[in-house]
C-alpha cells in the first residue's frame, strides 16, 4: 500500500539523521538536518556552524558520507548540500547540544550558571524569547527534579508555536543519570499578528513658491505696452467728437 511506502520512506529518513547527527553532529554542531525527495534523488541540506568539518579536507568527509548513504541506506542518488549556521546562539538544536556537552564537561553543580548564559546569549542575539529546561536526577540534588529558565516572550499555542518556535531535544549522561535538556527559542523573524506598529507621518514640508524676477527694462516695456491703446483708444473718441461737432454745424446731424 502507498501509506506502508511512505511511513518506510520516513522512517529511513529519520535513520539517516541519527547517523549523520551520531557522526558529526558534536563536532560541526550541526543545527537541523533536511530531506528532501526530488526527481534527481534525495537531496540532503546540513545546517552547521562549522561546514568545513563536515565537508573535510578536499571534500573527503562528505565524498565518504555519501557513499556510505547510498550502501547501507540504499539512497539512489543523495546529494549533500551544506549550509553555514549564521546565528548559533539562537538555533535550538546547537544550543541544547552545547548545553549537554558543557553538563557533561563540568558537571551538573554549574548546570544554573549553563542554563541561564545560553539562555541570555540567545536574547542578546535577537532572540525574541528563549525557554530551556533541564530535567533528571543529580540537577541539584539525588532526586529526579526540573528547573526552567526563560526570558523574553515565547508563545506556548497556535500555528506560530507549532511552525515560528525552535524547538531541540538533546541528552546529557551524567555519573548520576541522564539529563534531558529542552531548549526553546523564538527567533526575531517571526511575524505575530498581535504586534500593533503604529506608523510615524512626517510633516511634510510647505512647497515654495517660484518668484520670477521681473528686471526693470522688462518692466518698462509691459508699462509702454498697456499705455499705447489706451491713448489710441482715447484719439478715436477725441475723432469722432469732432466729426459729430462739424456735422451739426453743417445742418447734418449724425444719426
């Protein structure tokens, strides 16, 4: 059945990310790992903070890691693309790591100091909110216990908790038991739609006005030209009035 075929597709997927994050994961902090099934092949996007390590001298490493995909997982054609982590502080999944390797460095009587510098690392660096919980037994005492460190503004429901939130799981073996570290962050690109921007109107300066300088030879001649038909105009009546004064001293009066 295609629902038998797509469940054996993920679940081989899923195995292929355990062994790539089991062979480099520590060592290139490798954030998120993406499989993608295209007609080409599968296509294998790494996001690490350090890529050379997991491309090696000459591109060894990864020429290794490929063959090794396509003889044990029976990948037809896996093309490995690596991407460099920009912001480490605030991907979950090199956080969460970071954290488990620094419990199992110094122990779990500094795991305060570990939780609350990655969680104000991941605020200073845009973050806006980061969660880290770290839970099991010797954090502080012999008994299994949980504490939690948070900051910022983190959303707990809804579609952007589910697809806006960053969210890694990482184990730490300690000599008292295994410790689980949760770690939770909300990176600054995400968009909610509870955010009120209220929009600044810059007064807009007043449009100056052109003045045309008008120079005095130029004023001259418009003064000549509004004079000239009203003397013309004024000669035509003075005309006419003595035509009109002849004609009546003649006996012929002008109708």
């Amino acid at each position: 059945m295609i629902e038998r075929e797509f469940i054996k597709d993920r679940m081989k997927y899923v195995e292929v990310k355990e062994y790539i994050d089991s062979q480099i994961g520590k060592m290139a902090g490798i954030g998120k790992i993406l499989i993608e099934k295209t007609p080409l092949g599968e296509k294998i996007t790494i996001e690490a903070s350090r890529p050379g390590i997991v491309i090696g001298r000459a591109g060894k490493t990864i020429s290794e890691l490929t063959q090794t995909l396509k003889t044990k997982y029976k990948l037809e054609n896996p093309q490995i693309d690596v991407k460099e982590v920009v912001c480490p502080q605030i991907s979950a999944a090199i956080v969460a790591r970071k954290i488990a390797s620094d419990l199992e460095r110094f122990g779990p009587a500094r795991f305060k100091a570990i939780g609350y510098k990655a969680m104000q690392d991941a605020l200073n660096a845009g973050a806006l909110g980061a969660e880290i919980k770290i839970s099991g037994r010797g954090v502080p005492g012999q008994r299994a216990m949980s504490w939690r460190f948070y900051g910022g503004y983190m959303k707990k429901c809804g579609q952007i908790a589910l697809e806006g939130v960053d969210f890694s799981v990482a184990p730490a073996n300690l000599r008292s038991g295994t410790v689980g570290i949760q770690v939770f962050i909300m990176p600054s690109t995400v968009i909610l739609p509870d955010r009120v921007r209220v929009k600044e109107i810059s007064a807009q300066p007043a449009v100056p006005i052109a003045v045309q300088e008008i120079k005095p030879a130029e004023a001259k001649k418009e003064e000549v030209k509004e004079k000239k038909p009203r003397k013309t105009a004024e000669k035509k009546t003075q005309i006419k009035t003595d035509e009109i004064k002849m004609e009546t001293q003649n006996g012929n009066p002008a109708n």
